[in-house]
C-alpha cells in the first residue's frame, strides 16, 4: 500500500470539509451446515475465467499499476472441493488475483452455501499474488485509492469476480464423485531469494533450512522456505467407468508474483498462470481428460522473490526538469516524471516475460514430478477438518490501536521501487522514503516503535482516516489427513511464517492430533498487507514498514492459529465454528469495470479482420469484434491462429497462449472495441491466419493466409 501525494492533497481537503465517508456496507455471516455422512471420500473441481476487459488498472505494485490496456495469460478461479466419510466438507478456491479481501470471500460464502452446505468458515479464498491482475475490488478504501494509477473501488467488479468464484465452487460440487488422495512435499532450491536479507538476519537463532541445501547457492537463496507441498487428487470415472484417473492438484509453494515488471500494461496471470498450466496440461496426457486442475496457492512469501534477471526491471519514473517553452495559456510545469526510454521498456518487458516462461516451466515440471511420484500412495480415507475464526484486530490490547503504514513502505521493496524511493525534501533532507536507515525511528516511544509512520499523524487522521485499512483477521486452521493448513491474510516473512507454523504443529500435537507438516496459506480470506518477525520489524525494511499493528502481529497470530489447531484437534473432527458479522468501508463505486448493455441483436453485429501483416518474426492482426453486453475476453475464448497444413489450418496458438498478446488499440465506446494481436512464432513456419471464434449467435470469421 502506497499513498501518493495526489492522495495526500485530496485527503487533506475531505478532511477539512469533514467527509471522508465511510460508505459502510456490512457483510452476511452464513455458517456452514451439519455435516451429513457420505459413502467415502469425494472430491470435486472446478474453473472459472475472471480476466477483465481493458481499462482496469493492474494491481500489485502500487500506484505504479498501468492502465490495463489488454491481456496476455488470462486470469482464472479454480476450486477445489473436498468432502470425507463423516460428511466434512472444505472449498479450497484459489485466484490469479494480486490479493483477495474480506468482502469476496463472504459474498462469495453466501452465494454458494445454499447449494454446497459451505459457509464462510468452510471456506478458503486466496490469492496467487500476480501483480498484473485486476484491483478496484477491495472492503477497503485505501486500498482502492493507491493500488494502481486507476483509482476507485466498483461494486460491478465485486459481482463480477464473486460471481466467477462462485461459478467455480458450483461446478465443483457438480464434479464431485469418489476419489483418492495424496500428499507430499519437496523441496525446490535456486528459483527463489530473500529480498530483505539484512531484515532476516536479525532473527536468533540463525535460519535452519527445512530440507538439505543445494550445494553452491548463495546466502540470499538460502534465506527462503523451498518446501513445495501439493496434495493430488484422483477422481473415478462416471457411470460404469470405475478407474481412478488423475484430475488435478492443490499446491502451496512461496514465491512473490513480481517476475511481470511494473511497467507492464497487460493483464497477465504471470508465473503462477505458467506453473498452473504446466501441471494441467501434464494431467489432461496423464489421464486422457480434456484439461486438469492445477490451484498454485502461496506460502510464506513476504520476503521471497522469484529468481529474477536485473535486465528484467525498467526502472521507475523520474523526475526531470522540462525543457522547451509551453503556449502563453498552459505553460509547462517546471519538473516532470518520465518514464524510462520506449526501447529500453521493451527490452526490459521482453526479458521479464522470457523469464516467466522459463522460470514457470522449470517450476511446473517440479511440480509435475511431485505429482507423479504420489500415485503408489493414492487413499480414500482422507480425514478432514476445518477450524475458523474472525479476530478483531482494532482494539486487540496485544496490538497497536490503529493500522499505520511506515515510510519505508512507500518506496517500494527492492523488487519494485516507486517514484518515491529515496526522494528527498527539496532534494535535500531525507524523509524515510527508503528500506532502513531514515525510516527506522531513533527513539521508539510508542506501540509502533522503530517504524517512522508515513505522514506521521496526518496518515491516520486526515489521508487514510477512519475504517480506511484493514481491522479484523479471518484465520483458519485446515485439516487434510496429516496435514494442517494454517490461512492467514497476509503476507508472512520465511521467519514469521515458520513461527507460525511451528506453534499450530505444537498445539495440534500436544491436543493428541497426527501431524507430519503444517504450511502457511497466505493472502486468503483478507488482506491486512505484511507480518514480521519482532527482530526483522526493527530493520524498518519494506515488510516492517508495512506490517500494520506493530511488531506483536507475529506473536498474535501464532497464538489465535494455535488455539485454532487445539480446537480442531480435541474436537476429533472441526468444532462448532462462528462466523462474527463484518463490515467493509470501500468508498464510494465509480463506473470502471464495464457495463453489460443489451446492445443491438447479434444479427446486426459486425465482425470482421482488419488486417495481418509480418513483422519479423511476429505475426500482426487487427480486428473488429463488436460484441455488446459481454465481458470479453472472460466470456469464452477470442481467437485462434492457424498455420496452413495441407489444405486445411491446424490450430496452433489462440487468445491464452503466452506468446500471444492482445490490446485494445482503439475503443468503440459501449459496442466494443478494434483489436490487435500480436503472435511470436521463432520457430514456426507459415502461413497463417486469424480466426475469430464463434460465438453465441454469431458466426466464425477467417482472415486471409499471411507467409511470414
């Protein structure tokens, strides 16, 4: 979370007038039904595409988020459901989302628990953490206000995404049928790296890795959980098809979704999007499917940083002074921010993108190994379990009274600077826009101690003002078998996340419940932004500066995971759980999602190919695809490109390949807008051609053939 100075200045104005409003919307509470007996273990999926049009500004890295000018990877929900013998059910969803917030998992509950029996306890939605998703959804209004250049929350990007989750859910119920389960974990070395290692040094005693070390890594490769854990599902055949095939997996694995540089302007599912694809695609040849499931949750991920190449960063925009004179009506202002060199943006973007595909397969054939060698331990007598509750942050007396932001937040963590980092009053005097030094406060006095609060008292009470950040907790402690899964909303260091997991395995073992590994589901059910360790807060780095509550948080959570894990244990099966009434304050809906219109009948539609062209390498495509009160691309696939074989086109790319990405170059207002596709094919020989797909009512396109 960023505030900028436009936020600063607009904020300080509300606040003079007196109305920051709070545009209160309370939250339902559905509990969960009584679990009722089944026959055995039965497990269900399913999928649901949540790719935004153009125009929604992209998320994760501040208010350095672009305008989402198109798509590359799209963005999809998945779920998985599970139910035991003893009737215990669990939804696990999993979204190519930057965070997930209180609201979307209780909408999300309430629409679903009808049909499922799940309530928001049995419930768990996280977030893969791609920074190149969708933002404008958040219960609260800071968040709206600075997680991109595009500001605003909209309620139709609420509906549109709870809506998606739980067409998911739906269709997993709908897929369920008997099943086996396994799990297991290896560890993964040299993809991932500490991003605040002098913050990870403080903690004593020293870091003991959870698996043997790859020989030759440097210390910042050490510095990280590499425990991937992925639980296998097989699912038998309908009807009097009684074999067990496989059907998907559910994987925790931490690693920050920054590999897509900020400058990025394309809705991008990024390295999770690859690493899920890659295990699908390898279920779908295992089992004969059409397509698997792959849901990649993330772990202890607050300080890992995939392995990226330097070449892969831009850089921020910088502020220059402006040469040239400007008319005798709007002369230029004096200082400016410029964005780094077109050519040496694409540059950095290609490299950043080759990364992801190379990082994502080498990551997703880990996984496709860790997959396969679960088959002999295969099971039907999963036992699971399920412990929830809402912890009120605000006015816990073992926590700061109020969120604070430090100013080291501000200037981004090492693998995503702002504008902000290092700027300096009048280019003089430092402010604690940076990791340590300036903004670690030299006398503590108060709950927030060595972090310098941004803004100081001007952040809570005129820039954020009140129900501005997050104020309650939703925490869970599942049970599959032997395995816990601690969820917690937020994103927790390596140190922080071990704490954690160490006291729910204490617990669990001491109330007499089997246990042989217990890992972290962060950025589930909320997000109340960064935990750190007591010794790693002192370090003022990006994550203690943005570990809301002050340096306790860690030692709050481990004790309420804890309980959780007692409960869940004593009880033989989940306890009674309740669920608390919440509220979310987001501000006030503006109109940025587009609307659905009913539009002309589909017979007036028009769509037709522009025009292709070669550039090099790159196949060029442009089109008009007007197509009213759909929310292309998220309704169904674009096009495909075909590569003349014989006499006729063989599909060889379409609008979800990586290499093909797609803008909206120009809009037609509310009928849509012209297209371009971009297609990479180095090692594919023409010709080809563009199709656009059919769809309801309308008819398949064809572009003429192009030899590149």
């Amino acid at each position: 979370m960023v505030i900028s100075r436009a936020q600063a200045v607009l904020g300080l104005a509300l606040a003079l007038a007196g109305c920051i409003a709070f545009h209160e919307q309370p939250l339902p509470s559905p509990t969960s039904s009584r679990p009722i007996p089944a026959s055995g273990l039965r497990a269900g999926f399913g999928r649901a595409d949540i790719t935004p049009p153009p125009g929604v500004g992209l998320a994760g890295n501040g208010p350095e988020g672009r305008r989402a000018a198109g798509y590359r990877v799209h963005l999809y929900v998945r779920a998985l459901l599970l139910e035991d013998r003893a009737g215990e059910r669990i939804a696990l969803v999993v979204a190519d989302l930057p965070q997930v917030t209180a609201n979307l998992h209780r909408l999300t509950a309430q629409r679903i628990r009808d049909s499922t029996g799940i309530g928001a306890d049995r419930l768990v939605v996280a977030a893969t953490h791609v920074h190149a998703g969708p933002g404008h959804f958040y219960g609260e209004r800071q968040y709206n206000q600075s997680t991109s250049r595009v500001e605003g929350y909209d309620s139709a990007m609420v509906e549109f995404l709870v809506a998606r989750f739980a067409r998911a859910v739906l269709d997993a119920q709908r897929d369920l049928r008997p099943a086996r389960v396994a799990w297991g974990a290896t560890a993964v070395w040299g993809h991932t790296r500490n991003r605040s290692y002098e913050a990870f040094l403080r903690d004593k005693p020293e870091w003991t890795p959870p698996a043997p070390v790859t020989p030759g890594l440097d210390p910042t490769h050490r510095a990280v959980n590499p425990l991937w854990t992925l639980v296998r599902v097989d699912q038998r055949g309908r009807g009097s098809d009684s074999a067990y095939r496989a059907a998907g997996a559910f994987s925790v694995f931490a690693v920050h979704g920054t590999a897509d540089a900020a400058e990025n302007e394309l809705l991008d599912a990024g390295l999770h999007g690859i690493i899920e694809r890659g295990l699908e695609r390898h279920v779908a040849l295992l089992s004969g499917r059409d397509a698997g499931y792959h849901l990649v949750a993330n772990g202890a991920e607050g300080d890992v940083s995939p392995d990226w190449p330097a070449q892969s960063r831009c850089g921020a925009p910088v502020l220059r002074p402006v040469v040239g004179p400007g008319g005798p009506r709007t002369p230029p202002a004096p200082w400016e921010w410029r964005d780094p060199a077109p050519a040496w943006m694409g540059l950095c973007l290609a490299a950043a993108r080759r990364y992801v595909n190379t990082a994502g397969d080498s990551l997703a054939a880990r996984a496709a190994a860790l997959f396969d060698s679960l088959g002999p331990g295969l099971r039907g007598d999963l036992h699971v379990g399920v412990a929830f509750r809402t912890l009120r942050l605000k006015g816990d007396p073992r926590l700061c009274p109020h969120p604070e932001t430090g100013s080291s937040t501000l200037g981004g963590a090492e693998d995503g600077r702002t504008r902000l980092y290092r700027w300096r009053l009048f280019g003089i005097f430092p402010v604690g826009l940076e990791e340590g030094g300036h903004a670690v406060r030299l006398n503590p006095h108060d709950c927030q101690r060595e972090k310098r609060v941004a803004l100081g008292w001007l952040q809570r009470k005129v820039v954020v003002g009140e129900h501005g950040l997050p104020e309650v907790a939703q925490l869970s402690v599942i049970r599959l078998g032997d395995l816990l899964l601690g969820v917690v909303p937020a994103e927790v260091t390596t140190r922080a996340g071990a704490q954690i997991e160490r006291a729910i395995a204490d617990s669990a073992r001491a109330a007499g419940l089997p246990v042989r590994t217990v890992t972290i589901v962060g950025l589930a059910n909320g997000y109340m932004q960064y935990v750190t360790t007591d010794a790693e807060y002192g370090e003022q780095a990006y994550e203690g500066g943005s570990t809301l509550y002050g340096p306790n948080t860690v030692a709050v959570l481990s004790e309420e995971l804890g309980k959780l894990a007692g409960s869940l244990a004593r009880s033989g099966a989940s306890p009674v759980n309740r669920v608390d009434s919440l509220v979310a304050y987001p501000g006030a809906s503006r109109a940025i999602l587009p609307r659905r219109t009913a539009g002309p009948p589909a017979e007036r539609v028009t769509r037709v190919v522009l025009g292709e062209a070669c550039a090099g390498d790159t196949l060029v495509v442009r089109w008009r695809d007007v197509y009213p009160g759909r929310l292309v691309p998220a309704d169904g696939p674009v096009l495909n490109i075909e590569r003349l074989v014989g006499e006729r086109g063989e599909v060889t790319a379409w609008d979800d390949d990586r290499e093909v990405e797609i803008r909206a170059v120009r809009s037609l207002g509310a009928r849509g807008y012209v297209w371009e596709a971009r297609w990479r094919h180095p090692e594919r020989a023409g010709p080809f051609r563009v199709v656009l797909v059919p769809r309801p009512g309308l008819a398949r396109v064809t572009g003429g053939w192009v030899s590149c």
